[in-house]
C-alpha cells in the first residue's frame, strides 16, 4: 500500500488530510501493521480540543492499548462512528475507511511541520532495517 | 526485544513463514502469523499448529515414581492408568502454586511432567529439592520439541500425518487427557502423542525429538491443505485459552495465591495421604476461600486488561483483573479477576478502571467458550 502524496505524515504514524478547513485523521498502513488485529477504538469527543503531538484518541488491538497523537491542533468536529461496530476497518482501510476524525484545524502552518508521502516512506524504510 | 532469548528447533520455520516474534519467558517466539484474529477463528474452526517446544519436559521414573510425585502434585497420581494424563499443581506449602502442569504416565514407573517454559528450571529445581523417596528426575527439556495440533480437523490431520485410519483417533478410540506412543509410523521419529490442548478445542500435544521437529512440523503443513492447517501464534493462543478459561500462570496463578481461590478444588486429592500444601489448602477448604477467580462481560464500551483495578458500586477497590481482552468468538469484551466470594454470583456488576474511566462489568458464568461436541 502506497502513502496517499496529498496526506502529510507524523514519525508516530499519524496522516492527515487536507479538504478545506477542517482535516481528515488517520493511521498509517505502516501503524496497522505494526498494531495487528484492531478491536476496539476510544475515538475522541466531538468538540473536544486536540494539540499537535498530544494524545487524543486511543487505537486496542488485542495485546496493548496504543495512544494516537494529534497531527494538528484545533477542535474535533467529526468522529469515525463506523468504527464503533467495525474496528477492523482501520487494518483493511487505514488511509480511506478506517479515518478517525475530522479536526477543524487552528493553524494550518502547523502541517509545514510534517512530512510528504515522499520523506514518510523514506522514514519507514528507516526504521523497518 | 530483550536480549539473549532462547530460540525453538522451529524458529527458522517460523522466519519463513513470516512470523512476527516476541519474547515470552525468556524465548522468541512467534507471536502471529498473518493475523491473529485469523488463527484464532481458523483453530476453531479448522485446525491450527502450535510451536510449544519452549515448554519443559521432566520425566520421572523409578520405583518411587509415583511416591514421588504424590508428594509433588495435588492431584491423585494413583489413578493415572498407563497411557492416561491429567492436570495438576506443584503446590507450595501454602498452598499457593509453584506450576501448574500436565502428568502423563508413560509407562509402569515412567511418567512425564510438562512444565510452563517460565517455569522450566523453577520446576525442576522444586522437584529434584522436594525428593525424599528419590525417584530419579531428568529434566529432558531441551531434547524434546512439542507441537500442538488444534482444532476440530486435528485428529484427521494427524491420523493422515500417521498414515493411519481417521476411526482410530475417534474419542472412543484415543479418549480425552490418553497418551499414547508412536514409535515409527511417521518416518521413524518417535513421537508422544497426548489428545490435550490448551484451547478449548479438540486436539493432541505431540513431544518429539528436538531434531525431527522442522520435519514434522513442515509434513503437517505440507498435507494439511484439505483441513486448512495454519499455523498459529502465542496471540492466538492466549485468546483461545482465555475464551476457555484455562489458567495461565504469573496471571490467575502465582506462588502467593492458593489454588481453591483460583477453582482448582478439582485437582485437589484430600483424601491422598500427603502431599506439599495439604495441610494450608485443607484449613482454607473448611475455612472456605475469601477471594474466587470469575469471569466478567465488559458491558461498557472499552477493552479491560491485565492489572486494572476493579471496584464495586460504592466505589471501595475489591480486586484486580488477571487477564483481559476482546477475543474473536465470543466477540465481546472479557475479564477474569479475582474478587471478594459475595461478588462471586453470575450476575454481579463490578466496575473495572481503564484509563481512568470506570467500566462497568457483569460476572458471567465460565468458561465464555465451550466446544460444541
């Protein structure tokens, strides 16, 4: 699976998605991955406010419970409902089905500070070795 | 990974089958393959392998054999008929566990112990220091492998494997918790072969020589297509066995627990003359116990683990969970704890502590998971 080029990237494997103000989260192929079988998600509240880089949603696969980091500050104005009956959707779908939220950003500068498809694949080959 | 983890006669195998590894009391084991939903489902309903050569395998012989492990275990070895095996406990003397195991008597003063693999030289060293009649006591560990084959197709799987007829693994024929040797009819490796499992499903747990493992291990996979063999990971087994309600120890087990709490009154011979811990576990049998292990249903949307915390509905901290997850079969999320007896019933609503959020269970009764025949 590719890394979507319109998507900008964090080193925590995070993606986010830009269509007009507010932008569409996610996990990467690489994170699903990594995570194994999904079973549950603890998606954030709407109207809840997130910080670029702090934790704001929590994705269980069977072993542990990982911590997803915000890509971008602002107000959640969309969750992921699906995921409620289908966490699976983030394994099969992680760049399109299995998004998480919508965040309406407070600063889109904030994306200069993450990477291209271009520089996250290279990242990955990185710490794959 | 930690480092210098222990490694199987099949980790090469595992490598070429992809695994995905994780160190598991002190070795590195496959932990999935594909997915671990995917075995788990795939063991109950077709047949998975299991790579559990990192258990350990004593045997103990003798004159004094069954002295000797009378005095080990809790459960009645007087019973065992050759060819006959059944779980059991190396108690302490408080009645707590320091394993627990599976006995298969081999033959007339012959009997072979199967240990935990965190538990390997604990056991051993428990054995050879709790030995007054002197049976002689090999720790064979290392020159034994073990493969479990589990599933509803795994009798006909391993009788294709055998070049014998399906009918003579039908449970009439080779019954529950038998054992039984096969010397040569796979290729001339001997093997031990024990209808046993650790899944709740149909099944055997095979002990064979170290060296002959990566070839029986590869037959299997190479004539099991028609029963959809796949070969599954520590993952899948922990969700398998938590659906059964089988104990794993350094969770629902420990040396500072006592083994009625955790319902292994089952297993434990009173009428036997003696044995280690007899004496703590008869007074707590008649005291009768202050905490039970039960099973809960997470009824909140959340998934609750090993370690949290569980509380009652006035908010005082009764217990913690022991294992915990959302496991493929029963499709929701499960518990066990151990909790105060009067929070024991069916029916019961605890409160269990995730991430600072109190999610309510309910006790159901166990195990979540019984095969169907």
């Amino acid at each position: 699976m590719q890394n979507p080029t319109e998507y900008r990237y964090t080193k925590d494997h995070e993606w986010v998605q830009a269509s007009g103000k507010t932008l569409r989260v996610g996990i990467t192929e690489y994170a699903q991955h990594e995570l194994g079988d999904v079973v549950f998600i603890d998606l954030p509240a709407v109207g809840a406010t997130v910080s670029q880089g702090k934790a704001f949603s929590v994705v269980e696969s069977v072993k542990a419970a990982s911590d997803i980091y915000a890509p971008i500050s602002g107000k959640v104005t969309l969750r992921n409902e699906k995921l409620t009956d289908n966490p699976e959707l983030v394994n099969s779908s992680p760049f399109q089905d299995g998004w998480i939220a919508e965040i309406e950003a407070s600063d889109t500068n904030e994306l200069s500070k993450l990477m291209s498809a271009e520089d996250y694949t290279k990242y990955v080959a990185g710490i794959s070795k | 990974m930690e480092e210098n983890l222990k490694r199987t006669p099949l980790y090469d195998a595992h490598k070429r089958l992809g695994a995905k590894f994780v160190g598991f009391g002190g070795w590195e084991m496959p932990v999935s393959y594909t997915s671990m939903i995917e075995e788990h489902v795939n063991t109950r309903e077709n047949v998975s392998l299991f790579d559990v050569s990192h258990m350990g395998e004593v045997f103990v012989s003798g004159k004094n054999a069954l002295k000797a492990l009378q005095h080990l275990t809790t459960n009645d070895v007087s019973k065992l008929a050759i060819g006959r095996a059944q779980y059991s406990v190396l108690a302490n003397e408080k009645g707590g566990a320091v394993d627990d195991i599976i006995v298969y008597r081999l033959g007339e003063n012959d009997y072979l112990v199967c240990v935990n693999a965190s538990n390997r030289e604990k056991d051993f060293q428990w054995m050879i220091q709790h030995n007054p009649y002197e049976a002689v006591i090999e720790d064979r560990s290392d020159a034994y492998a073990q493969i479990a084959i589990q599933g509803p197709k795994g009798a006909a799987l391993f009788a294709k494997l055998l070049g014998m007829n399906p009918t003579e693994f039908s449970r009439e024929k080779f019954p529950g918790f038998s054992v039984r040797k096969f010397p040569d009819e796979y290729k001339s490796i001997p093997l031990i072969a024990a209808r046993t499992g650790y899944t709740g499903e149909d099944g055997f747990e095979v002990f064979l020589p170290a060296e002959s493992a990566e070839k029986m291990w590869q037959g299997l996979l190479d004539i099991g297509a028609e029963f959809n063999v796949k070969p599954s990971g520590l993952a899948a087994r922990d969700t398998l066995r938590l659906e059964a309600c089988l104990c794993l120890y350094g969770h629902e087990l420990s040396d500072d627990r006592d083994i009625l709490s955790a319902g292994l009154g089952w297993v434990t011979k009173f009428d036997k003359e003696e044995f280690i811990g007899k004496a703590a576990l008869e007074a707590i049998n008649k005291s009768g116990v202050q905490e039970k292990l039960c099973g809960f249903e997470v009824v909140d949307p959340g998934i609750v683990r090993e370690g949290a915390e569980v509380f009652d509905a006035s908010g005082a901290l009764v217990g913690k969970v022991t294992s915990g997850t959302k496991p493929p079969t029963v499709g929701k999320a499960i518990a066990m704890a151990y909790v105060p007896v009067k929070y024991s019933q069916p029916g019961s609503e605890l409160f269990a502590e995730v991430r600072g959020k109190k999610l309510r269970m309910r006790g159901v009764p166990i195990p979540f998971y019984k095969r169907s025949k």
